[in-house]
C-alpha cells in the first residue's frame, strides 16, 4: 500500500539502522555511483505532519536523483533545530520515514517508519541538535546537502520563506491531524512552490493509498441490479453463498434480514466481520444498535470507525460512507445504498432507488479485502470494536424482518453474457488533483445520471472562495462540446434547494449549448421513496458508486465506485434509469376474471391474475358489496354467498405510480335467482374496513419485456 515507505525498509534501512549482521553507520560510506554530497535537489522532502494531536510528527525524505545517496552530514531544519544524519544510503527513487513516535506510526500505517527519533531526539542514524519540532501555525523546513548547499524546501501556513529555494506563497496552513504530500509522489518533481504539494484531497494521519484498480471480468461474473427491485436478493445471495469468510463495510446497517443472514453465516462456521461508520449523520439509529448489538451477541465481529480530536483521536478518512460486501474473498457485492430497510428492502417495489453490480473476480475481491482489512485494523486509534462501545446492549432483543408487501420487483439482476472491464475507485485515495468522476464523464459523448445529493458550488480544502463542481461543470463541458446529457436528482426536501440549484444551473447551461434541459428532481409520484442512487451511465460504461456530487465524498470520505466498461451493463441501467425518467401515465388492465354460476350458496375463489401492468401492480382490492369499501385484497379472493341471487363484484388494481383500473365479475347463485335485494347480506359481517389504497396485501404483476429485463406476469400470488 505504501511502497515508497516499505522500500527503505527492505534496503536502504539496513544502512541506517542495522540488524544482526550489520551495524549503523557512522561515517561516509564508499557506494559506487553515490550521487555527490552538494548536487541540488537530488534529496526532497514529499510528506510532512506537522499538526500532530499525540506528539506524532513525521517527515519523508526521498531520493529523486539517478544514483544513489549517502545521507552522511545531510541535514533537515526548520530554522530552530536540526536533523543531522549519522550515515545510510538512499537507492535511487528510495524514500524514508522519519518520525518522532515509532509506536503511533506504526499503529496508523501497519509498519514502521525507516527512522525513529523519539520527542525530536537524536536515535539510531541522526543526531538532533536545537529545538527541532513543525509549528502547527506554519514553518519553513529545509533540506541541505553536506557541503552546504539547500537541496529542498518547503514554506506552509505563516512560515517565512529561507533565503534560498522556495518561491512564491507558502503553501495554505494545515489542520489538526492533515498530513502533507507532494503531488507528485513517485517522481518526486519539485519546483519549489506551492502548487507542488496543493492537492484536492485532504490526507489524514494514517491515510491509505489505494491506487484505482482494474481486471477483465469473464462472462457469467458480472451481475446487475437495482433498489428496491431485486438489492435484497443479490445482497443475501453473496452472504447465504459464502463458506469462509463475509467482509461487510457500510455507514449503516440496520437491515434485519441482512443481520439475520450474517448471524446464520457465523452460525455455520464463517468469519464474519463488519465495519460500520460509528457517527453516521443524526447519529446512530435505535435499529442499527439493535441490529449491531445482536451481531456481536451471535459471534460476529463487528468494529467500528470513528475519531474525536479533542480526545487525540485522528480518524483516517472522514465519513465511513462506502457500502460493500466481500465474500471468500472472490465475490465483491458494491451499491449505492446502505444496509438499511429502505435501501435494501424486503418491499421490492417501494423503497429508494439504487443500482448495485455483483463481480466475482478475485483480484478485485481481494483487493477489496485487504482495503476492509486495513480500514478495519484495531490498532488504529480510530477503530474499536462494537463490544466496548458505550451503547453495545448484548441484552438487545434481536430485530426480525417483517413480511414482504410486494415481493416481486419490476426489475430482475442480470448476469452477463460478455465479458467486461471492471475497475475500482476507492476514495478519498482515487481523487489526488480532482473527482476521479470528471474526466470519465469530460470523455463521453453520453451522460445519464442519477444523484442524492449535489451542490453547485464548492468550498474545497484549498480554495480562498467557492468554485463551480468540477463533477458538474464536466456535464456541463459535455453539453457544451455537443454531447448529449440527462438527469434526475433527489426531491427530498432537505435536498430540494442545493439540487434544485444544480438542475436549474445544467438546465440553463443545456440551454445556452442549444440542447434540451434534460434535468429534473424525482417526481412525488414516483414509487420511489428516495433518489438515493450515485450512478451515471457514460457510452458505453457505467459507474456504480457511493459518492454523492460533494466535495467530502471524493475529498475525504471513504467511498467505492466500480466503474464497468461493458455495453451490456449500461443498457441495463440505462433501462433502470427510464423507468423513473418517464413517469408511468398508463393504468394497469384490470381482469377479474369470467363469471361465476353457483347452483347454491357457497363459496368460490374469485381470480385477478389475469390482471397487468407495464411496470408494477401495487394493490389490488375486491369490494363485495358494492359500498366502495375493500373487503378483501390479493390477487385470489374467496367470496361465501349467503344466499341466491346475483351479486355483482368490483375489482381495483392499482399500479405503483398510483394509476387505477378495474373491472367486475358476477357470481350467480341458483340458475335464474334474482339479483340480491340486500348485497350486504350475501357475506359475513366485516368489524373493519380499509381503502384500497392502504390494503396491506398486494401483488407485483409485471408485463413490460423490453430488453428481456422484466419479469413476465406474476399469477397467483398475493
């Protein structure tokens, strides 16, 4: 994870601190092709953490120059001390770790710094001499060579600049527990100003470094899916699946049928683990500590992330925000949604909105594992497990998962039939100089999106004043090269003024290009209960992703996009994304069937799987006796006639977009009775009754077959 670090460790550490065979150094060495002592530049500073809250600061020096160097008589200084080192040698493109806290820097990057000079004190390869120590408020810290000659600076916060080296302002003033990195790591390019080390991410004290990575999925490992429709299948098909090990990661999970499917995994043998955010905004739900609390009563290990800086606690990244499931190592399950009723819902056709992709590959599934493994080490400061929390109630009575109203979606997942390209972006890691999403969509010719939560103007670490969103202005840069672009945004009213911002804004710039302003909020009438989702289709890839269009979520917070290149994947979502793009304006067909001749009175089940739908049936209602009440409800209904006569019975289906159809059947009882003067009479009394609208049984019955994604029509279940 950190290659630039474990390089000394292998080699030039040996130089520095010895071990059992070799001892420290304590003079200059004689190395074949050692770079001169007084070449400039050839040793740069590339990472400084100078707002240290526990007496932790580090630096890194390391090696740009073609040959190697002996660090013999180099010195670093800010002015008030100086770090004079004893002997070792740096290989070319090397660096090495010095800080004062071995112990606290162990902990947070799960290895030890090549140098340890405890408090700022002379240790094994340096001497120390003054007051060496990085000024919260702002320092100037320089890099001499032997023969005096200024290899690297670096100015930041009020520092004042040296004499020689540093050029132009200093580099912004940092906060407590930020750490500073060159943006150009590897090669080390050093210009000596600021813009060398301004970057748009902002590093926490023991932050990781996860490169994007990708693999070529075979056919048959990829499988597609959406919230509410069919997330909860796919989710408790990866944990029922596995038989070694769950790897579950969410900012909440309060799903009962997720917990009830991880207690059974652990019951089985299974390791199971989770990590959840341990202050999700409003704090943690009752359910979630119920849910979690559970987890740890039947053996699940279950850690938490979370950090306070008044109690010394600096936490890695910001917000827990990624949502994801590893099992065995070689299934890697990623959506937009948390682990909660409403994103993962027993109720397939209401709940939020979410796009979610399955890949069993085991290079991503691994790489995934060990990013769980990393985040989830109970030797960083920020992680504890669930067991020592204050609020873990081991006495908390377990939650069940209720029924399902509609257990049947009007989306299915789909598993590829081509293979694809699939890549991982972890962040705040993927996003060093800006979202990784705005090149991706600058380099399309095609846009649809769906989004939670936007604003159009942000305030980033290193900005005096608010910018434009480089995530919108890239839709917009499409728009403006001729690209085409649509999409919709959450209504909910605590996002209804930043998102109606941005629609307003790509409406008008939409306009100005001469394109149609394909922008809007999800309409009320939607079954969709929230816009949830953070995905885009792009051509002929599509990103699935936990990052909602704000500065936090590529910056700092921890979140995972799985970007597919694969035709076949955007044509899915694509066709997910039309179903809440053209509202549904089109009644259902209501059946209730052929009609019925009784010779006596009796009873007889009356039938509405004729009934059908372009997308859902959400409820369906027979009213008996006319009065315009439900008497029964579900696709099969049993009507008892009391007595002879003619009795004629409504039925009313309504689909999920709130449209209504019906029809009647008419039950006859005795050949040639007379219609019933008293309809209430032909059934028992009701104590109770309720519209259709609120009937708590339904059925899902579904027609539409474009693309074969449909479900064909659902008969016979309530």
């Amino acid at each position: 994870m950190r290659a630039l670090r474990s390089a000394v460790v292998s080699s030039a550490l040996l130089f520095i601190l010895g071990s059992a065979s070799m001892h420290p150094v304590s003079g200059p060495l004689a190395v074949p092709s050692v770079c001169a002592d007084d070449v400039r530049a050839s040793l740069v500073i590339v990472e400084f953490y100078p707002c240290a809250v526990s007496s932790d600061e580090y630096l890194v020096l390391c090696n740009r120059a073609a040959e190697a160097v002996n660090l013999f008589n180099w010195t670093v200084t800010d002015g008030e001390g100086v770090i004079r080192f004893t002997g070792g040698v740096l290989l070319p493109g090397e660096s090495l770790s010095v800080s004062e806290n071995a112990t606290s820097y162990m902990s947070v990057y799960g290895e030890a710094p090549g140098m340890h000079l405890p408090g700022w004190t002379s240790g094994d390869g340096a001497a120390v001499s003054g007051m060496f120590r990085l000024a919260d408020a702002g320092d100037a810290i320089e890099v001499v060579s032997p023969g005096g000659a200024a290899s690297d600076a670096v100015v930041y916060g009020d520092g004042l600049p040296p004499a020689a080296g540093w050029t132009g302002g200093p580099v912004p003033g940092l906060r407590q527990g930020e750490v500073l990195r060159r943006l150009s790591y590897e090669d080390a390019l050093d210009t000596d100003a600021a813009g060398d080390w301004t970057r748009f991410q902002e590093l926490k004290y023991g932050y990781t470094d996860h490169g994007p990575v990708s693999s070529p999925v075979p056919a048959g490992r990829l499988t597609f899916f959406t919230s509410p429709d069919c997330s909860l299948d796919v989710v408790l098909g990866a944990l029922a699946g596995a038989t070694r090990t769950i790897r579950l990661c969410a900012y909440e999970l309060s799903s009962a049928s997720v917990c009830a499917c991880l207690c059974e995994a652990r019951s089985g043998g299974v390791d199971v683990r989770v990590l959840v955010d341990a202050l999700p905004a409003g704090g943690m739900s009752e359910s979630e500590v119920l849910c979690i609390s559970g987890l740890v009563r039947e053996g699940v290990d279950v850690r938490v992330v979370g950090g306070n800086l008044d109690e010394g606690v600096v936490r890695h990244f910001g917000a827990m925000h990624a949502k994801y499931v590893v099992a065995d190592g070689e299934r890697l399950v990623t959506l937009s949604e948390n682990f909660v009723e409403a994103g993962v819902p027993t109720d397939r056709v209401f709940g939020n909105r979410g796009w979610g992709v399955s890949v069993t590959d085991l290079a991503l599934a691994s790489f995934m594992a060990s990013v769980f493994d990393d985040d989830s080490r109970l030797e960083r400061p920020d992680v504890w497990s669930w067991r020592d929390d204050p609020r873990c109630d081991l006495g908390a009575e377990f939650p069940e998962a209720g029924p399902s109203a509609h257990p049947e979606g009007t989306l299915s997942p789909v598993t590829s039939t081509l293979g694809a390209e699939v890549s991982l972006h972890v962040s705040p890691d993927a996003s060093p100089v800006g979202p990784f999403i705005a090149p991706l969509i600058s380099a399309s010719d095609e846009v649809v999106f769906e989004q939670f939560q936007a604003e159009l103007e942000w305030t980033t670490r290193w900005s005096s004043a608010p910018c434009l969103s480089p995530v919108i202005g890239a839709v917009t840069g499409v728009l403006q090269a001729g690209g085409s672009a649509r999409g919709l945004f959450d209504g909910s009213w605590y996002n209804l003024e930043d998102n109606g911002e941005a629609v307003s804004y790509l409406a008008a710039s939409a306009l100005a290009a001469g394109a149609p302003p394909s922008f809007g909020l999800l309409t009320n009438e939607s079954p969709i209960t929230v816009m949830h989702n953070k995905g885009l289709v792009l051509d002929g890839s599509c990103v699935i992703s936990s990052n909602n269009w704000v500065y936090p979520s590529f910056a700092r917070n921890r979140e995972l996009a799985v970007v597919v290149r694969s035709e076949e994947a955007s044509s899915y979502y694509l066709a997910a994304f039309e179903l809440d793009w053209v509202p549904d304006t089109s009644a259902p067909v209501a059946d209730a069937g052929p009609d019925i001749v009784l010779p006596a009175p009796g009873e007889v089940v009356l039938d509405a799987s004729g009934s059908v739908d372009d997308r859902a049936i959400a409820d369906v209602s027979w009213d008996f006796d006319g009065d315009g009440w439900e008497d029964a409800s579900g696709v099969s209904a049993t009507f008892a006639p009391r007595s002879l006569g003619t009795f004629v019975i409504r039925l009313v289906v309504e689909d999920a977009w709130g449209n209504v159809a019906s029809d009647t059947v008419v039950v006859t009882v005795g050949p040639g009775a007379e219609p019933s003067k008293d309809p209430s009479s032909a059934v028992p009394a009701v104590p109770w009754a309720l519209p259709a609208c609120l009937s708590a049984l339904a059925v899902t019955v579904l027609a539409a077959r474009k693309l074969n994604l449909l479900r064909p029509s659902t008969r016979g279940k309530g």
